[in-house]
C-alpha cells in the first residue's frame, strides 16, 4: 500500500500551498482540515491534475476528541503516514490578561497539544516502521519573547524547540524531522488572529503560501533541521544571540503593535 502524507490545516493558505507542492512530486495525500466542502473541492483538483490519491479528513484539531478520533481511523485503516505535516495553527493579539481565555486555550490545544500529540501517535508508528518524515511549522517567532503576542510567540517556541529535540531521537530510527519557520505569509492568519497586515504587505514583507511551501519542499529534500526559507530572515536568529532580551522584547512589541486593530476597526 502506497503511503500518504497527512497535512493538517491543509484547506487554505500554507497548508493548501504544501499539498500542491506534494502532489506535484507524487505524493498521496490525506488532508486534514474542518471545512469539509474546501476539503472535498480541494481533494478533487488535486487527484485530477496530479493524478495523486488524494483523501481528506474534517476534523477540529483544537478538539482533543476529534484529534483521538482522526488517530482511531487511521489506526483502523492501517493507512501508512510517511510525512506528517503539522501546519494547522492560530494567532492571537492583544495584552494576554485581555483576551478571551477560551480563545487562548484554542491556541494552546491546537498549535501545541494537536501537534505534539500526532507526533507522538504518527511518529511512534514511523519509529517501529523504521522510516517516516516530519514536518512541523514553527515560525520566525519562535527565536524570541512576543510582547503583544505571548502566547502564539510561545507556542511556536514549544514547536521549534520540540522539533530539534525530537529530530534527534527519531533520527537512530531512520525517522527525519524537520521544522519550518517562516517570516511573515500573506494568508489568512492575520485576519482570523485580528491583526492589521496592509503596512507588512505594503512593503512587500508577505511571502507567498506557494513560495515558502517550495523551499519547504526542497527543504524537506535535503533532510534540513531548520528551513527558514528567505536568506535574510536567516540572520534573525544569529542577530537575536547578540542581542539583549529586554532589547530584544521592545523591537519585538514595537514590531507587533502597528499590526494590532485600531479604534473603529471591524474587531477593534
């Protein structure tokens, strides 16, 4: 039985960008998502233009349920994960103390819990197998503290930070992990995390999805533990080792606050 690779978020933005990068080296695909009408349109487009078998599966992610649910079928259908991309994740912004908890939690459950908790089940079948990649989607936010956005700054910290650790344990197996951290992507992140991003597109600081899910791809090729995918964004972390945290923290909240709703805005 031919393998797949699972991608979760995978009905827009990078996520849609990914599968499309996969499917046109022949990857079958199972795509994980909550709208199941993009799911099903997206699944259907890319089986014809690749000739891929492309599968998908609805399922809130930010939902520990749901997530045993998704893990329960694909323990029932023996269906062989060779790549496991944890991709779906969500923003918020604000002073922390401010914000909706439950909001927060959905951060935490699906940018953290979701995630690690594939790479346990998803993984751990890799292991035994023998063979298997991962790929985790962190950001360029996970070099630093993000005044304004603490806790999505954070969380892709606990990605990027567990991904190395993990991709050294794995990697006796044969199982090859990676992370992925781009800068800023013109998807729909910025809306549903109430964030401003017409200065960022402006000065032309928002990659496309189908940009950085080629250099994913290719970095995936080369077995990288880290992809950044543009060369200037890969002296931030060099830069931050030099830098003073509490400087580094105020650049940080100067950076984030112009992207923070006005008074008047729709989510203002």
């Amino acid at each position: 039985m031919s393998g797949y690779a699972l991608i979760t978020g995978a009905s827009s933005g990078l996520g849609l960008a990914l599968a499309e990068a996969l499917a046109r080296r022949g990857r079958n695909l199972l795509l994980v998502a909550r709208q199941r009408d993009a799911l099903e349109s997206i699944a259907c487009e890319l089986s014809q233009r690749f000739g891929v078998e492309a599968l998908f599966r609805v399922c809130d992610l930010s939902e520990p349920l749901q997530v045993s649910g998704l893990l329960q079928e694909l323990e029932d259908s023996e269906r062989q994960i060779d790549l496991l991309v944890n991709n779906a994740g969500i923003g918020s912004a604000g002073l922390f103390v401010e914000q909706d908890w439950s909001r927060e939690q959905e951060l935490i459950e699906l940018n953290v819990l979701a995630l690690c908790r594939l790479c346990h089940a998803i993984g751990g079948h890799m292991q035994r197998r023998g063979a298997g990649q991962i790929l985790n989607v962190a950001s360029l936010a996970a070099f630093q503290a993000g005044p304004l956005m603490s806790n999505y700054f954070a969380s892709k910290a606990y990605v990027l930070h567990f991904s190395e650790a993990l991709r050294s344990e794995l990697a006796p197996y044969g199982v090859k992990v990676s992370v992925l951290c781009p800068g800023p992507v013109a998807t729909a992140f910025f809306r549903r995390a109430h964030l401003r991003s017409e200065g960022l597109a402006r000065r032309e600081l928002l990659a496309s999805p189908e940009q950085i899910a080629l250099q994913a791809v290719r970095g995936l090729e080369k077995n990288r533990a880290i992809i950044i995918p543009e060369w200037r964004q890969r002296l931030l972390p060099q830069l931050l080792r030099l830098t003073p945290r509490a400087l580094a923290r105020r650049i940080a909240m100067r950076m984030v606050r112009p992207l923070l709703p006005r008074a008047g805005d729709e989510h203002a």
